[in-house]
C-alpha cells in the first residue's frame, strides 16, 4: 500500500479510483474497465511527474522524511557482502540507532557506517528514529580507527533528523562525541565516502559526512538544522518551516552550487519510496565510482584533499 504525502491527495485519488475500477472488475468478470482504469493511470503518471519536476524545499523535505524511503539496513542489505556488524563503543553501551561493520562491496573491503531510523513502530523505537546517541558516534569513531589501521576505506550511509538532544546523552558529552567523530572524519587516512540517503541533520550528519566525496540522492536533504527548529528560534512559530526550508538551502541542487557536495544521485519519478531497488543499485553505482576516483592516493593526500575540501566550501559562491 502506498503511504502518500500530504502533497500527493489529488494523485491517491486518481489512483485510488483506478483501483477501484479494476476491484468492480474482479467482482464482476463481464465488466470491462481496463480502457478507462488505463486512462485514469496515464493521468496519474503525468500527475506524478508535474508534482515531482519542480519540489519546493519543503517538499523535499517531506520525500526525504517518507517512511517507505529505503534505510541503512536496506542498502546494506542489497550492495553489501559479507557483512559483519561490530558492536559498542567499548565504554558505555552499542547504540542500535547506528549500525556499522565490515563488508565487501563488489570484492572490496570497506568499513560501512549509518544512521538507521527502523521500518516500523517497534524498530524506530529501538533504533530512535536514527538519532544517535554519544555512544554512536564513539562507536563510529572506534570503527574508523579500525579502517584506518587496516587500510579499509570507510562508507557512511547518512540519514538522521539529528543527534539525540536527551538529558542523558548531554550529561555523557554528545557535543564532545560528535566534534570527536567529525575530527576522526579529517584524520583517517583512507577514502572516506558519504551519501545523504534521507536527512542529513546538523551535526549529527556532518559527524558522518566529513568526507572526501559527498553525494546526495536527489530528494534527500542536508541542513545545520530542520525547518521547524529554525522557524521555532527565528519566528518563534514552527508553522513557518515552509520558509525556513527556502532559506536553509537544504536540496541537493542547492548544496552542489555552495560547493558543500559533490554529486547528485537520481532518483525515479515518484522518489526513492516508489522505486527501493532502482535507488538502492543507483546509490552502489555512486560509491564505486567515488571510491574508484579515490583509489591509489597516498594517506597523505586523502587526508589534504579532505581538509581542503571544507576549507573551500563556500568560496565560489563569494568569490562569484
């Protein structure tokens, strides 16, 4: 069953009356309805490609947020080989809203790294809704220090609202965690690969994403904060997040201009929740290709190339 956006009513209601069409059908072996249900689809599809043409950011958001959307565990399940999942952070406990091991991707040995938001009521509550707590990120820290003894290149899978706000994670350093997950991002000398699959929320994205190459998948978002946060602290009123999600200049589109990342996946018409299998082999095309641009540079480099990096976003658009 498809689970439509608020956006998408008028396309749920074609679509919907389709169906029922061809249900009359099935009741009713003498009917013949097909002419009119596949008129009533091809409206469908041409509705769905004028609403998915042109998103506004805060639709954007909304796709990027779409439960249906694959997650961490889907991409590992579909690209990766192999794969061995590493537990803890060998100080306080393993945070499942994390999820990381070793794996081959086509024969290769990488370290695989992401935010996990779960599926359905009971794993979103296990997994926080992909919201990390310190032990994540010491936990992310731990097996990057591990790709980087061993000369594994590290791909992160990034997809968080953001890092747990809660009082516990504060009083065990959640600030502290995520700076130290973002330095370890700058030192380790491997390629280090990033995709924005759904959100990439403030620092607990970066945390991630401090990488040699970033890609985003088309519909995905990446902001310093979510709309409503923002529009709660400038407008005090979180119903303008329609606003806020013009000004953050959070889309993929956007973020390739500020030079804030480098490639954009496509998506299929309709977003990645419609087409999980298309996505998922689009986004293990890209990190081949990112890692094969890596490959052969010295540790030297990779971490030059990686720092360089942010220390140039944003200096096309000023010097423009």
């Amino acid at each position: 069953m498809t689970n439509y956006l608020e956006f998408e009513k008028p396309l749920a209601e074609i679509e919907g009356k389709a169906e029922e069409l061809r249900a009359l059908a099935r009741k009713n072996q003498e009917m013949d309805v097909e002419k009119a249900a596949a008129a009533l689809d091809k409206k469908a599809g041409d509705m769905l490609r004028d609403i998915y043409k042109d998103l506004s950011p805060w639709r954007k958001c909304q796709v990027a947020r779409h439960p249906d959307r694959p997650h961490c565990k889907d991409y590992i399940e579909a690209l990766f080989t192999e794969y061995t999942p590493l537990a803890g952070d060998r100080n306080f406990a393993d945070d499942h809203a994390i999820m990381g091991g070793l794996a081959r991707l086509n024969g290769q040995p990488v370290m695989v790294i992401g935010h996990e938001k779960g599926n359905d009521t009971k794993t979103r509550i296990e997994r926080n809704f992909g919201m990390a707590r310190p032990e994540g990120y010491r936990k992310a820290i731990r097996l990057m220090d591990l790709a980087h003894r061993f000369g594994i290149p590290v791909v992160t899978l990034v997809d968080t609202p953001g890092a747990y706000p809660g009082k516990g994670a504060e009083e065990r350093g959640q600030s502290e965690a995520i700076a130290r997950a973002t330095e370890k991002c700058l030192q380790i000398g491997v390629p280090l690969v990033a995709v924005i699959i759904g959100e990439g929320g403030s620092g607990g994205a970066v945390a991630f994403a401090t990488a040699n190459r970033i890609a985003m998948l088309e519909h995905s978002v990446y902001s310093v904060i979510s709309p409503e946060g923002c529009a709660s602290i400038l407008w005090k009123d979180a119903e303008k997040m329609r606003e806020a999600a013009e000004a953050l200049r959070l889309t993929a589109q956007d973020l390739t201009k500020l030079g804030v990342i480098d490639k954009i996946i496509p998506e299929p018409v309709g977003g990645a929740q419609r087409h999980r299998k298309e996505t998922i082999t689009a986004v293990g095309k890209a990190i081949e290709a990112m890692l094969k641009d890596l490959s052969g540079k010295k540790p030297d480099a990779l971490i030059k190339d990686r720092r360089q990096k942010f220390l140039d976003m944003g200096t096309k658009v000023l010097a423009a």
